[in-house]
C-alpha cells in the first residue's frame, strides 16, 4: 500500500508540472500558433517589407504594454494612455506648426526637434502624475481617475486643433525645426529606429523590474500593499513612479505615430489602452497584481500585433478584429486563473 501511494503521487506531480510548465510557456505557444497560421494561410505574410511594417505595430503597443504592465503589476489600471498618445501627437504638431505664442509680449517660440521631444515626454509624465495624485492622494480609484484623465487628455486634444488635424509636419529650416519625420521614419542597421528605442526602453524596465530594489517594492505594493506599507515601502511613491512612467510610454507612441504620419491627428491612440492591457495579461501580467514580466508582455504585445496585422491581411472586418481581441483577452484572464489555482493546489501538496 505503501509503495502504491509512492507510486502516485509523482505523477500527480508530474501532470501539475507539466500544466504549470505548458501555461508558462503560454504566450510563446501563442505567438507560434498565430505565426503558423497565417504563414499558411496569407501570401506574402512573412515577408521582409510585411515583417518590417509588422515590427513599427508591435512597437507601438508594446511601448505602451510595458508601461501597463507596471501599472497593473501594482494592482491599478491605466486607462488614460491612448487619449495621451493623441494629446501628445497634437502638442508635437501645434508647436512644430504653430511654435508658443507668448500672446501679449508678441513673440512665438519655436523649438528644435530634440527640444519639442523633451517637451511631449515631459507632458505625458506630468499626466502620468495627474493620474498618479488623483489615485494616492484623493483615493479616487485607478479606473475612475484614469477614465476621467482620458476624457481631458482627448478633449484637450480636440480642442488644440478644433478637431482638426495638424499636417506636414516637416518644420522650416529658417526655424529650426526640421526633422520631426526621422523619428518615425528611420532606420539603423536595417531596423525601424523606433524598434531600437523599443530594445532600450523595454530592456531598461526589465532590469528595473527584475534587479532593482524599485523593482522589488513595485511587485511588494502590488502583492500586498498594506504588508509592503508596514515593512517600509513607500506605496504612494512607487504608485506615482509606476502611472508616471506610463504616461510617459504613451507620450513616445504619440511622437512616433505622428513623426510616421507627418501629421498628427486629435482621434490617435482611440482604444489603444485596450491592445495594451490585452498584450499585458496575455504576456502573463495578473490583472490582481503582484505578477508579471516585461519579457513576456513585450511577447504579448508581439501576439496582439501579429494577429491584428493577420487579421487586416486575411480581409477580416474591423468589427470582427475587436470580437477576437474580446476573446483573446478574456481568454487569457480565464487562463491566469487556472494558473492561480494550480499554484495553489501546488503549494497545498507541498505542505
């Protein structure tokens, strides 16, 4: 009798492992899947010019996921970061066009590229901030500070422009303010130059959240905010830090999305808050907090944009596109439960 229970319990082991090993390597399984898929079944799907246009997609929600991820990995939402990404686009484009009027002195300002970059990101932070104060020092929820932040940011941006769209946005050598487009439309080494600034920033936050005593007490506030409160953390700091940085991701995907257009419109960024808590929880981001890798929501950001660009190629109706986003969101919740589950019956077997 002995012996026969011996015998069982390793493979009840064995088969938590295995699940525990499949649902790890989920996101992976994933993007294979989709990869596969529409190699088989669209013409032309992995060529060079369809990979590289694939790549300038996946950054620009990518950039946004990472930031997300921070967020939730707090236990918080972000709901805000689209309508930045259009605010931040159409301040780049008022002030590339149109310059800072300083009304009553009647002088204009015109900034150089580099400064009008600066300016943008600083923008999206200071947002990022707005959201952050809202939430540690009014106690509004993340998802009512962040909703309420996405209706200003998206009515300022209308309002810049009276809802129109700020065009050519090539600058004047006699200003100095050429060279907006390079941003968006560059390359090095064969890649997009907004792939390169993906690799650093994406990089810098995986070190950040992995090796980084910041890092740590990011996943402590998100575990169990009052235990990491009372061993030291300083929770309403790292909350500002974690919705800062977001903002700030959003402000970059504006000026990419509008140097890549050459213009900048009021509408950008509309849903994009959604692909990105999509590419997170896919990339195993648990929407409870506490959990989650910027190595696997950068591969989630790489299945949301392999399967929109697929979906697009294949002739798919944008409103089919947003049912399976739908899907694919709820379907990764669905499975970060099961994997919650199996870790704790886990745990229960151990003891």
């Amino acid at each position: 009798m002995v012996m026969q229970a011996r015998g069982v319990m390793p493979k009840r082991g064995g088969n938590v492992s295995i699940k525990m090993l499949l649902l790890n390597l989920r996101t992976f399984i994933a993007l294979l899947a989709v990869v596969v898929f529409f190699s088989a079944t669209v013409p032309g799907f992995l060529s060079e010019a369809n990979l590289i246009i694939m790549s300038k997609h996946v950054a620009l929600n990518a950039f946004l996921a990472i930031g997300m991820t921070f967020v939730i990995i707090t236990g918080g939402i972000d709901l805000s970061v689209g309508s930045i990404v259009g605010l931040s686009g159409m301040v780049a484009g008022a002030l590339i066009l149109n310059g800072l009027d300083l009304g009553p002195v009647g002088y204009t300002i015109y900034f150089s590229v580099p400064e009008i970059i600066a300016i943008t990101i600083v923008l999206g932070a200071i947002l990022g901030i707005f959201n952050g104060l809202l939430i540690t020092r009014l106690k509004v929820a993340p998802f009512i500070a962040t909703l309420g932040t996405l209706y200003i940011a998206r009515g300022a941006a209308m309002l810049s422009s009276d809802g129109g769209t700020f065009p050519n946005l090539i600058g004047k050598a006699e200003l100095g303010n050429t060279g907006f487009p390079t941003l968006g439309t560059a390359t090095v080494l064969g890649l997009p130059l907004s792939i390169w600034i993906l690799i650093v920033v994406g990089l810098g936050a995986a070190y950040l959240a992995a090796k980084t005593p910041l890092g740590r007490q990011i996943y402590a506030v998100g575990g169990n905010e009052r235990a990491a409160a009372l061993s030291g953390v300083r929770v309403d700091r790292i909350k500002l830090f974690v919705y800062m940085f977001s903002g700030l991701c959003a402000a970059i995907v504006g000026l990419i999305i509008a140097s890549q257009l050459v213009a900048a419109h009021p509408a950008t960024g509309e849903t994009f808050e959604l692909n990105a808590i999509a590419a997170a929880v896919l990339g195993g981001t648990s929407m409870s907090g506490g959990r989650g890798t910027i190595g696997g929501t950068v591969v989630g950001a790489f299945v949301i944009g392999v399967l929109s660009d697929g979906l697009v190629m294949m002739g798919v109706s944008s409103f089919w596109q947003m049912v399976i986003k739908g899907v694919v969101i709820i379907a990764a919740v669905v499975v970060d439960q099961f994997q919650r589950e199996l870790q704790r019956r886990a745990a229960l077997q151990q003891q």
